[in-house]
C-alpha cells in the first residue's frame, strides 16, 4: 500500500485538521510527520470545537491508528493538556496512540531560548510562537537533542540537566530576565516542575519504533494518510526565509519524518484557503490593510488556534499556490473557507508579479521586495450564504466560476470544497 499525504499549501492554518478528520474513515492509520506544538489543528463536529498541537487529527475516530512520528516535537506538558481535554470529551487517545521513540523533546529551557532569542532580534523578529521549536530543532540536528524514547533510561536526569544547565548559560549570557517569562501563565520553575510531571506519565504512553511499525502495516495492506502542520510557505528551505518554520513541512518531509521510502509515497491532497492568512512576520504579497481584510479576520475567524494572534489577511495569490503545487508534486486540491467570501460582490485573485513594468515569472525568490507589483484578475462574488448547500450541483454559479479559473491556472482539479467549519459542510465535488 501506498501512503497519501495532506498539505497545507499556504502559510498553514488553511485547515488540515477539519479535511484529515473528514478523510480519516478512509484510512487505518493517521501519521503526523512534522513541526510541534506550535501547530493548531481546529477541528469541529456535533457542536463541539476542539484543537490539537500535538495529537494526529484522526484521534476522535477509535479504530484509527494515531502516529507521532519521528519528524515531530514534543512538549510533553501540552501533550497531556491536549490529552486531559479530550478525556473531558470521552476520547481515550491512549487506546490508538503511539508515538515514535525517535520524536525529540521540547524542554522548558529550549522555550525559554526561544523568547531570549527573539527578544534579542527587536525590530527583526520572526514572529516565533514562542513554544520552543526552533531551539529544539537547533540541538536535534546540533546532536544534543533528547528523543522520547530515552524517558526511561536511567540516564535522563543526567542528560536533561546537562542540556538544561547549557541553555540556562546561554539565556543568561544573552541578558534575559528569567523571572519575567511566563509560560501557559506560570513562571519558569513551575512550568519546568509540571513538565517533569508530564514525561513521567509519558512513560505510560505506547513509544515504538513508529518507522518499522509503519512499514510493516503497509506491507500488511493498511492505509496510512500523513499528515502535515504549518505550510508549504513556511517550509525551512522553500519557504519565505528566515520567517519559516524549523522543520520540512513538504511532501518531501514525509519520508525523512515517517522512516518511509518515496516509492511508498501515493496520492498528495493540497488544501488552501480560497483567499490567503499568515501569522507573524514576512513577506505577504497580496496582505489588505484596509475594511476588506477586516472583513475577511472577522468573518474567517482569523485568529491563531495556538496564539490566538489575529491573522494577517489577503487575496489568493495564485503565483504562490502553484509554486507549493510544483514544490510537492500535489495531486488533488481542497479549497477550504469559500463561505467567508460570501460577503464580497468582487473577489481580486492574484494572477501575477511586476517589476519596473516587466512580467515576472512564477512566485519571486525575494517575495518581500517592496518594488514588487501585484497583478489581479477580478472576479464576480456569489454573495450568498454556503453554510447550507448540501450538495455539489447547489454551488453557486459564481463560486462555480471562480472554482474554474483556479483549476484552469493551476492545472488541478478541486475535488473537495469546504464551506463552513463543521465536518459535515464539505461538499465532494469531484470523487476523490
């Protein structure tokens, strides 16, 4: 069997989480493959709204398989949070989770570092979230990471104290004030004391060797959907560096973040929003800064599922969407939020770039360059609610028509259309 993947092919929040719940009764195992808390998966159903940082999205679906991967990172303490709030819900994650003993560890120092860090580049921030990411992955591939599969060795007082003392040096070496960072509300040491907490009831987790689990189910015909976090924008090569991500969140990324070959890899769905969001800082070509793009956060509800930040808002940027589809070999595209641009009577697509008057081709390599000129095609809104179309034949004509043009420039086909937040308002187009 083949594994298929999802993407986001924006600056993530397109809306992973809501279409991997939606595909998961297709598949007997989910496997997240990237990234780490800093992610948030919004995920809604039966009225209720529930959001996952660390957790693959197929967990509310009891006969499905849930895969932390190697490629991922783990804070131990929000992982039990997410674990705690959906036992409020009657989901029991330990009964089909397991994680790979090869995930690093986020520790209470590495978020620490990563506010010092950030403090220190003032005007220049990158926007972190702040969850400890980039540290974490700077001592993974520096080779001083801890992996989850080393909780139980005897060693791991020694080795979390060693790499806790080394970043405690550098944070003071860098002038930051310990005392006034607080963490999920609570200082450093009682952050770091209920983190401990939390890798002690790790220990009660099912932690494998997830890359010889996987290939064996695929072997044994199982379905496995990979499921990435963040966007391929934000992806630590291809992305608008350095206001990246720390990781690959590719298709690529699959193989190096599963233990899987790329002759395994099938079918890769790429979701975007039918207009485009980022959070932090970079470059963001088509970003509104007037009623429009309030208008588009208001009705979007664009707002950070781990910030909380309010999004930055924009057109659909055409040249950036086929690049992420060049960049992943995508398949299949899912449109996700059609329903917010209900509420406009014209809807500007980006189409292209200019520079000095001259027509540039594909998306820019220096995207952030203030001489750089949007092109648009504008096209009619359907200015009607979605929210209660069941099927794909009641799509408006203009929604129809902007479908169209999209699938015409990019040369894929749109088979899911998503228009509203609950699972079941997502219209299947095209069989997939």
């Amino acid at each position: 069997m083949k594994v298929d993947v999802i993407l986001g092919l924006q600056w993530g929040d397109e809306g992973k989480g809501k279409i991997v719940d939606v595909l998961t009764p297709r598949y007997d195992i989910i496997a997240r493959f990237q990234g780490g808390p800093n992610a948030g998966h919004t995920i809604a159903f039966q009225g209720k709204k529930f959001v996952l940082h660390t957790i693959p999205s197929g967990i509310f679906h009891p006969l499905t398989l849930n895969v932390i991967g190697n490629g991922v990172i783990i804070d131990p303490l929000i992982l039990f949070r997410e674990i705690d709030n959906l036992h409020e819900s009657g989901v029991q994650p330990e009964h089909n989770l397991v994680v790979s003993g090869r995930a690093h560890l986020i520790l209470p120092t590495h978020r620490l570092l990563d506010a010092a860090l950030e403090t220190g580049k003032g005007a220049a921030k990158i926007g972190s979230t702040l969850k400890g990411i980039g540290p974490a992955y700077t001592d993974k591939y520096g080779r001083n990471g801890i992996r989850a599969g080393q909780i139980k060795d005897d060693t791991f007082p020694v080795l979390y104290h060693q790499l806790r003392d080394a970043h405690l040096e550098t944070v003071h070496h860098l002038g930051f004030d310990i005392t006034s960072q607080r963490f999920e509300g609570m200082t450093f040491e009682i952050y770091e004391q209920q983190w401990l907490a939390a890798v002690e009831r790790m220990k009660s987790l099912t932690i494998s060797d997830t890359e010889t689990l996987l290939n064996r189910l695929l072997d044994e015909g199982k379905k496995v959907l990979a499921e990435g976090a963040q966007g391929t924008l934000l992806d630590i090569d291809f992305g608008s560096y350095p206001f990246v991500t720390s990781s690959n969140t590719i298709s690529a990324g699959v193989c190096s973040g599963l233990g899987i070959s790329p002759r395994r890899i099938g079918t890769i769905y790429g979701i975007f929003k039918a207009y485009c969001t980022r959070v932090g800082s970079g470059p963001f070509p088509t970003e509104l800064f007037d009623t429009d793009g309030e208008t588009l956060r208001r009705e979007g509800n664009e707002f950070g599922a781990t910030t909380g930040r309010p999004r930055r808002c924009g057109w659909l940027d055409l040249p950036a969407l086929q690049y992420a589809i060049m960049l992943n070999g995508i398949n299949s595209l899912i449109m996700m939020k059609s329903d917010v641009l209900s509420h406009f009577p014209v809807i500007p697509v980006c189409t292209g770039y200019s520079r000095e008057g001259k027509l540039l081709e594909g998306y820019p390599f220096d995207a952030g360059d203030p001489e750089l000129k949007t092109l648009y095609r504008e096209m009619k809104g359907w200015q009607m609610p979605l929210d209660q179309i069941e099927k794909p034949e009641d799509i408006p004509g203009f929604l129809e028509d902007y479908i169209l043009f999209i699938e015409e420039k990019v040369g894929l086909p749109i088979h899911l259309v998503s228009t509203g937040p609950d699972r079941s308002q997502t219209l299947v187009r095209k069989p997939l």
